[in-house]
C-alpha cells in the first residue's frame, strides 16, 4: 500500500489531512503503513500526478476520494463532509475511503 498526500506550500489543510489521515488508518488497521508527503511547486510537478487540489490523498496512485476533476493549477481543494464544505474530508470519511481496503 502506498499512500501519498500531494499538497502545495500555502494549502493550509494538509498537515492536519495527514493527521486524520494517520488516525483513520490506525483505526483500518494499517497502522504500519507510512504516509509519504509531497509538495507541488510548479505546474509540471501537478502534470505529472493526478492532483485535484491540495491536499489529494493517493492510494496506490488512485485519489482516495474520487469525484473531484484534475486541476492543472497549484490550488487547495474543497472537500464535502458531513458538516458542509471543508479543506479535508471528515475522520468519518476518512475511515470509510480506507474501510474496503481493510486488513
């Protein structure tokens, strides 16, 4: 299993992102897997990965929230959680993206 989150410098969200993201894969029981953190900094480095704001959560190279459209630009991304529009899917989202893959 592999697990990136791509984010850009000024995206506020992706350090706590890794934080839910760390507990909701404790909770999976994957919680010897490691989160590999890359910052984008020109639009080359977006090209080249499928980004749909920061922060994007891969899995095995696949967005684990699918839904939202590549951008192009080194922009955050707006999530839809149960409260309403956010920086980063809930901990309950979390938990169910990671669910299915479960050990």
């Amino acid at each position: 299993m592999i697990i990136e989150v791509l984010h850009i410098d000024d995206c506020p969200s992706w350090g706590e992102a890794g934080n839910r993201l760390r507990a909701a894969l404790d909770a999976t029981g994957f919680g010897d897997a490691k989160i590999n953190y890359r910052v984008l900094r020109t639009t080359d480095e977006v090209a080249g990965v499928p980004f749909a704001g920061s922060p994007t959560i891969l899995l095995d190279g696949e967005d684990l929230f699918p839904g939202s459209a590549r951008t192009p630009d080194l922009a955050c991304r707006v999530y839809t959680t149960e409260r309403g529009l956010a920086g980063m899917p809930s901990n309950s989202q979390f938990i169910e993206a990671l669910a299915p893959h479960g050990r």
